[in-house]
C-alpha cells in the first residue's frame, strides 16, 4: 500500500522460484504461501475462484509443478502489457480484458458440454460489445464534456462491456477535445466471472 501499487505479494517466493522445487509436500508449502502472500484485494480473487481447494488435486495428481511451468513459459504472455524484443518490436500481444474472456469462454462451453448449458450467460462476443459502446455513445459525442464520468452494469461479466465502454467514451472525448475521467462500477453474481473481472481492473 505505502508504495502505491494496486496489488503486492509480500511471500519469499516467486513463481520462477517455485519452479525449481521438485519435492510435493514443499511444493504445496511454498505455494501455499506465494498465494498467502498477495494483497487483500487479490485474495478476494483467489477466494473466489477456490483456487486453493485445488492445490490438494493438483499435487496428488503431480501437476502442480508442470502449471508453474506453463505460466512461465516465454511463448505466453499473460500480461496486460506486449512483450516486446530490443528493438521495440512486438513479441507477444497483450493478454486483454476481452482475450481473456474468450480464454473463460472456451472453458465454459468445454465444462458445459456435459449437462447442456449455455456459455452466452458467462461471455458477450467483442463485436457485440463494441457495437453496443457505438450506439451508446455517438448519438450524444457532441454533448460530451469535460468531467467525471460514471459507468456502470448491473450485471458486468468479466467486465469487457465496461472497459470497451471506457475506452469508446475517452476516444469520443478526445475527439471532441474533452478531458474525462471514468470511473467503472459494476456487479456480477457469478464468482468465477466476478474474479476475472476484478483481476482485469487491478492490471
């Protein structure tokens, strides 16, 4: 908190570090306490993913060290920000809101296949939401002006509805040389999303 960052993890522990321990009983030690030591805000995510109740499953299976691997992995990236070479050339894209989204999708419909459900509840496609921030907001360009906007949606998802609508505004805005400052708000009442929307907001 006192050096400003949205979230911190005060454990003695890396991933990279957690790499290299091959023994299971330490490995779930140690990660136990690399989750342990997150910030609140990012301990209400883990919560509700119930992340930790899958630590037991992993490690009896002896995966949990091969998911470390996968994360850091440098052929994936994760971040909200590209990779970029030494030239400044892009690597990897940024993982954004809406990517993740269809990460949390694909996931949605591979579970769901077994009873039937439907993904739509979970996951609204980037091209609709982007047409839905166009109509919501061209009609009234004009009449933008400087300020504090608020936005919110009553039932957010991961929250892509709120960040393509932020960014739509602050381009009309500058366009109409406004300065606006966007605050979102919104609420979700499936954890798993509510997790990922909460995620995407703190990077």
């Amino acid at each position: 908190d006192a050096a400003g960052q949205a979230f911190f993890n005060t454990s003695p522990f890396t991933l990279r570090d957690l790499k290299s321990v091959t023994q299971n009983e330490q490995l779930r030690q140690d990660f136990t306490a690399y989750l342990n030591g997150f910030s609140k805000n990012v301990q209400e995510i883990i919560d509700k993913f119930k992340f930790r109740n899958q630590i037991p499953t992993m490690i009896e299976a002896n995966i949990l060290g091969s998911i470390i691997e996968k994360f850091l992995d440098p052929q994936i990236n994760l971040s909200p920000i590209p990779v970029k070479d030494a030239d400044g050339r892009e690597i990897l894209p940024a993982m954004d809101n809406h990517a993740m989204g269809t990460v949390f999708e694909a996931l949605i419909l591979k579970f769901n296949e077994e009873n039937n459900e439907e993904a739509g509840e979970h996951f609204t496609p980037r091209e609709v939401v982007s047409l839905m921030a166009q109509l919501l907001f061209k009609p009234i360009a004009d009449d933008i002006e400087s300020g504090t906007y608020l936005l919110y949606d009553g039932a957010c998802g991961t929250g892509g509805m709120l960040t393509v609508a932020e960014d739509v505004l602050l381009k009309l805005a500058t366009e109409q040389d406004k300065e606006v400052s966007i605050h979102l708000y919104g609420q979700e009442i499936n954890p798993e999303t509510y997790a990922i929307c909460k995620a995407d907001l703190l990077l």
